[in-house]
C-alpha cells in the first residue's frame, strides 16, 4: 500500500503543509517590497534574552509571516482575560495569517491554564483558573487558538489544565474556523511536537468543567497536519476533526491516551487520513460519526469529491491505516455528557458513516468490539446552523419504539487486512474482533453495505459478529451486504448496554460492562522534542545562520528575568451471518428484547458530541 506523503517545505520562512492528493497550500513568499518577517523572541534561549516581555505582547505583533519563538518557562498568558464578550477566547490568540508560535523545546516550553504562581501544571484543584467571571459564572478558558486565521503553525511546545466553563472553552489547541456555526472558515494550518493534558479533572457538576479536548481542529477546509503530537486526559477527546465534509488534513505519529475518547470526529470527510499513530487507555480508542445536533454541515462522508481516486485506488478517500488501537477499556477516563456514552471497550467505532476505510491497523486487548461498525440515533435537538434539518438522514425515526430526531445510517466502509489480538475479553455475546449494526439504509435506497475482509487474528480465529460476517459481507459494493435481523437484536442490545446510549442498562451476566466509579489521571511523561527548533526560522539572535545542525533543542539557560509573564524555567516532564449460525442459545433473541425494552423505558435525547 502506497504511503500518502506529507511534505513540509520552508519557504520564505513559512512552513506550509501539503498532503498529497488534497489541495496545495498557499505558500507565503516574501518578496523584496514586502515587510520584512520579524521573529519575536520571548524569555531566553542558550543565554540570549528575548526581545518581548510575553507571549501575550509577541502575539499581539504578528503581522503575516512573522514568528514567535518562545524560550523554557512556565508560562501563564491570560490574553482571554481581556476577551470577556468573545465567542472563542483565548490565553493567546492567533489572527494572523502564515505564522509560527514555536517553543524552544517541547517539553519546557509550558504554556500552563493554571493561576499565575501555581507550580508547573498544578493538579491542585485550588490552582486551578476556571477563567473569568460573567454574569455569575465563569467562562472557562482556551490555550492556543489559531481563530478563522489561515497558515497558523503550532509547534513544540505543551500545553495544559485549559478547563472548561460557559463559553466555548476547555480547549487546550484550537484551530478555530467557526465552531459548531455550519460554515467552513479556515484553510490550512499545521502543527507538529505538541502535547495537550491536563492533570487536574473532578467528578463535581457532571464533570462540566473539566478540560475538554486536546488538539482540536474545527470548521477547517485544510489542508492540515498534526505531526509527532500526544494528548491525554480529556472529557470529550484527546484529537478532534470535525464540521468539514472535505477534511483535507492527517494526523500522523499521534498518541491519545486516558480521554473518554481518542479522538472524536463529527461530520468529517472526504480527505481525511490519520496513520501510524497510538490510541490505548481511553474509554473509547476511536470515534469518527454522522451528527445533526453539533458541527454541522452533516452527514460524514469520506467519499472522494467529484468522483475521484482514493490512497487504495477506491472512491474513498477517507482512511485509517497503520495505527494500533490497544486496551481502551477505561471507565475512569474523564468523561462528560454524550462522549461518555462512548462503548466502554471499543477500540474503533464507525457511527453513521459512509464510505472510510480501516486497513493495516493492529487491535490488542480492546474488550467490547476492536471494531465496531454501526447507525447512529442522534437523539438531540437539531442545529439550526445545519444545511436543511438532519442532512443526509433519515428524521422523524425511531428506536425501540422511542421517537428519534435524526437517524444516520452506516454503509460503504471496507474493513480490510487488520490484526487482532486478545479482543473481547469482556465475554459478553457479539463481543470480540469485529461487529456490524446496519440495515439497509432508508435515506440511501441500494447503497452497499460494509464490507470485511483480509481481517486475521494471531491466535488463527478471527471473532466477527455475526460469525460469518467475512463470508456473507466479504465483497464491497454489495447491495445485499447487511447481516441478518437476528443477530441485529442480539448485538444492538450489547451495543445499547455497553454505551448506555439509550439510558442506564442493568448488569446481568450475559450483559456486564465496567462503570465509571472514580476519575484517573494518566501523568505526563517527557514527549520528543523537535530535533532542531531553528529549522526554518529566518536568522535572529537565537537561530543564527551559521547554528550547527543537531545543537538547537539541547539545555537551554534560565528565562531572562524581568518578563511579566511567569518565566522561571520549569523542571524537565518525567520521562518515561445468522443466528443459527453463533452456536448461541436460542433464547438469546429473548434477552436482547428485554434489554432493548430497558433501555427504550430508560430513554433520554442524547447524542454522541457532548460539549454543548
């Protein structure tokens, strides 16, 4: 299988991003008449002091294609303190295009949502900043947001403790382009060496303020990349893609870990590429959905636009390959409303998806479903800012006899050529390496079902529900390639118990799924750092031109004193078929009535993106 290269080309100082097969960048070139780039310069780095007193001030210079390089400290910007009516605030925000904000070193660069004073990411809940005070209540805060600004760099530098609150908040890095509005407003943008965590979550008010994502990514037409980024600790998700129905972005050599989810993706299609990465300990590895009620415009549809080629030589262009998604069966991640209802135990969930690829993973120890392929009943209120009423659905549905605003179907994805390991340990019928929950779907009369096959497991028993699925749904773009009622009932009622989508489900022994009962943190260990934070930058006082290739990310000397933003340079992070088929009994059937009539007695309007 032919790799889809990511290319980084420094030009005129500009690193752009671009990912073959979606659309070129749109490269800086500064020409002679131009304003020269300027490198803001903030703390110290190798002994030469900076030339702004905070991030908060370098940030405020930017003009187009200027950098910002920020030297080893703990550093504290409270720029949203000053946004106090903004939708999207921020500690720094980002407005102009092409530009950089890098750190010296990812590791001792911190850029810290605790109180000013509190020690390096405090989990103290008393040094936590919840953000400032309106009406009563306070609106939570953001770290880094690049806000519907394009060309905006990230890079080597961490960030945590960002809680959440009454705005639109809990964030740690943003690249903003009108979340959740239905319009798609930013092109690309690019981060590369960054961590996001937050060592300090409490189970009090729902877990509503409790920091919520890690690198998230919304309203983006791209293209983008996140390369060399880890993410832990979060109550929605480590990684978010969402709101673009050509996504034109990849994230590469990621690591998500402890969050309700490993990453999260509402809407988001058409070039989307995430490979060679890690999702383990979340509550849930991965989940990609079709939504009406959040981030708009739906369905998700990782079809190639205009009828092209795809990375497998399909129509699809949406693709997750080479990752391993291992022991995400973690009840006590954070977790708030609908990214709570996540299936404890499942490593990669398709919920009202169309036509995405899942090839050349390797799933280990994951005890619900490795994979999980399945509608989605988005039983929340419809967003007014969607292109008509539950785009690419089916509204007016129903669930166990329970009215549903929006129903997504699932078809068109090809499960192809995985491993599998150790799956399903939980024991529970359907529980194992692979399921699928699909009908044909009404809103798209003759599409193809999903499709399975190449799926191995190393113990030479692959485990698949129904049993035969690799037979009977072995070929793509079969109409007929949906599996049979039977083992629908049975598996929608594991489905309804292990996520409690449609309310609380009682333990019994052929239906036991772990509860949360205590929140656990994952401490944040030392990432690697970007090898040479020179590369690039145009020559200032800490990149000078002759800098020898491999001194730069070494030690650097303490933040020059005198800043008014906290700059002490931190201690280093730790380092570190049928039914008759199952051989089942047949009062199976029986069971999954009595546990869908449960859960439809026990039903509440939720949905799966939880941050409203």
């Amino acid at each position: 299988m032919r790799a889809r290269a990511s290319t980084i080309l420094a030009t005129g100082g500009v690193l752009v991003a671009i990912a073959a097969g979606a659309p070129a960048a749109t490269g800086r070139t500064v020409s002679a008449a131009a304003t020269p780039v300027q490198v803001y310069r903030v703390g110290s780095w190798h002994g030469i002091a900076g030339n702004q007193p905070s991030i908060e001030a370098a940030v405020a210079a930017l003009h187009p294609g200027d950098w910002v390089l920020i030297g080893p400290g703990d550093w504290h910007p409270r720029a949203d303190y000053s946004q106090l009516k903004a939708t999207y605030p921020a500690a720094v925000l980002v407005t102009s295009a092409n530009t950089h904000v890098r750190g010296m070193d990812r590791n001792r660069v911190v850029i810290d949502g605790t109180r000013p004073g509190a020690p390096q990411c405090s989990a103290n809940p008393a040094d936590q900043d919840f953000g400032p005070i309106v009406q009563g209540k306070h609106r939570g805060r953001n770290g880094t947001e690049a806000l519907k600004t394009d060309g905006v760099n990230f890079e080597n530098f961490t960030v945590c403790n960002f809680m959440a609150g009454t705005a639109d908040s809990g964030n740690e890095i943003w690249w903003n382009g009108g979340d959740d509005s239905g319009h798609v407003g930013l092109g690309p943008w690019y981060g590369q060496y960054l961590t996001a965590t937050s060592t300090s979550a409490s189970m009090a008010n729902n877990q509503e303020m409790n920091a919520k994502y890690g690198l998230f990514v919304s309203n983006a037409h791209g293209p983008g990349v996140m390369d060399h980024t880890y993410a832990s600790n979060f109550s929605d998700s480590s990684y978010y893609i969402g709101a673009c129905p050509n996504c034109n972005a990849t994230i590469d050599h990621g690591h998500a870990e402890n969050s309700a989810l490993g990453y999260s993706g509402t809407n988001s299609g058409g070039h989307l590429t995430v490979q060679n990465s890690e999702w383990d300990n979340n509550k849930t590895g991965f989940v990609s959905n079709s939504q009406n009620s959040a981030d708009p415009p739906s369905p998700q549809n990782g079809a190639c636009p205009a009828g092209a080629t795809g990375p497998t030589g399909t129509g699809s262009c949406w693709i997750f390959r080479n990752n391993y998604v291992h022991d995400n069966n973690n009840p006590n991640a954070p977790q708030i409303g609908e990214a709570a209802l996540g299936p404890v135990g499942g490593g990669v969930v398709l919920a009202g998806d169309r036509n995405n690829i899942v090839s050349g993973n390797r799933f280990v120890n994951n005890s619900s479903w490795a994979i999980l392929t399945t509608f989605f009943p988005d039983t929340s209120p419809a967003n007014p800012h969607n292109v008509s009423d539950c785009a690419g659905g089916v509204a007016g549905s129903s669930v166990g006899g329970q009215p549903v605003p929006c129903f997504y179907s699932d078809w068109g994805n090809e499960v192809a050529n995985n491993t599998f390991t150790h799956n399903g340990a939980y024991a529970n019928p359907t529980n194992g390496d692979i399921a699928d929950l699909t009908y044909p779907p009404p809103e798209q009369p003759g599409a193809p079902g999903n499709c399975f096959h190449g799926n191995t497991n190393t113990s030479g028993t692959l485990s698949t529900w129904p049993m035969t699925l690799q037979t009977t749904q072995g070929t793509c773009g079969n109409p007929a390639g949906y599996p049979d009622p039977a083992s629908l009932a049975v598996l929608g009622a594991q489905a309804a118990c292990a996520s409690q989508v449609l309310g609380s489900c009682p333990t019994l022994p052929l239906a036991h799924y772990p509860r949360q009962t205590k929140l656990v943190l994952q401490p944040l260990l030392a990432q690697t750092t970007m090898p040479d934070p020179c590369a690039g930058v145009p020559v200032n006082p800490w990149c000078p031109q002759a800098l020898p290739t491999g001194t730069a990310g070494q030690s650097a000397a303490p933040a020059a004193a005198g800043n008014t933003a906290q700059s002490a340079e931190p201690a280093p992070i730790r380092s570190a078929g049928s039914l008759a088929a199952t051989g089942l009994p047949p009062g199976l059937p029986v069971l999954a009535a009595v546990l869908l009539g449960l859960a439809a007695a026990l039903f509440a309007g939720r949905s799966l993106r939880g941050r409203r």
